[in-house]
C-alpha cells in the first residue's frame, strides 16, 4: 500500500499563488508516475498535471503557463506551483500515485479561489 499525504491547499485570491505538496509513504517502490488531478463541485475529477520518474510533464490545457509540476524522487513527494490563479480553478485538489496496474489516490486538499 501507498499513502499519500498532500498539504499546501488553502484561500487565495484571483492573481495569487500556491504550492501544493504531496508526501508518499509505503511500499513507494510501486511507483512510477505522480500527478494532481481536481474536482470541484458538480463536476467530474479532472487531471491538472502528471510527471514521471524521467521528469516527462503533461498539463491540462486550462492550467497550462500558469502551473508548475515537479518531484523530488528521493523523498517520492509532487508539488504543484499554481500562479496567477482564477476562480474557476477552485476545486478539492487530490495527489495520485499511479505504478504497474496499480493506482493510488490522496484524501485531497481544498483550494478556494476569491474573485
């Protein structure tokens, strides 16, 4: 089993900034690819950001330019460097863990943008 911890999530207004954080326990052999993936209400879970142990990045379109991912291998953590942000990128904010058919969510961190 893996768990995942993320941190970082919060009220910020429009044009602000957060780092998210995400801090993977347990058999952390498993895995291969991180990734933030968001809900908000209403609304299907979306994928904001992956990258992989080889640092390859894939971005949702609507975060794109205004977000950053990266992982420290060494500590198996994510962080999600979200700029400029907008109202509607208010959402509960989850880390995933993904490895060999094996997938792993976090509980999920509250970001709340004001306009």
């Amino acid at each position: 089993q893996v768990r995942l911890v993320e941190s970082g999530g919060g009220l910020v207004q429009a044009g602000g900034s957060l780092r998210l954080s995400c801090a993977a326990s347990g058999s952390i052999g498993r895995i291969n690819a991180m990734g933030w993936y968001r809900q908000a209400p209403g609304k299907q879970r979306e994928l904001v950001a992956t990258i992989t142990t080889g640092d390859s990045t894939n971005y949702a379109d609507s975060v794109k330019g205004r977000s950053t991912i990266s992982r420290d291998n060494a500590k198996v953590s994510v962080y999600l460097q979200m700029d400029s942000l907008k109202p509607e990128d208010t959402a509960v904010y989850y880390c995933k863990a993904s490895g060999l058919r094996v997938y792993y969510w976090g509980q999920g961190t509250q970001v709340t943008v004001s306009s």
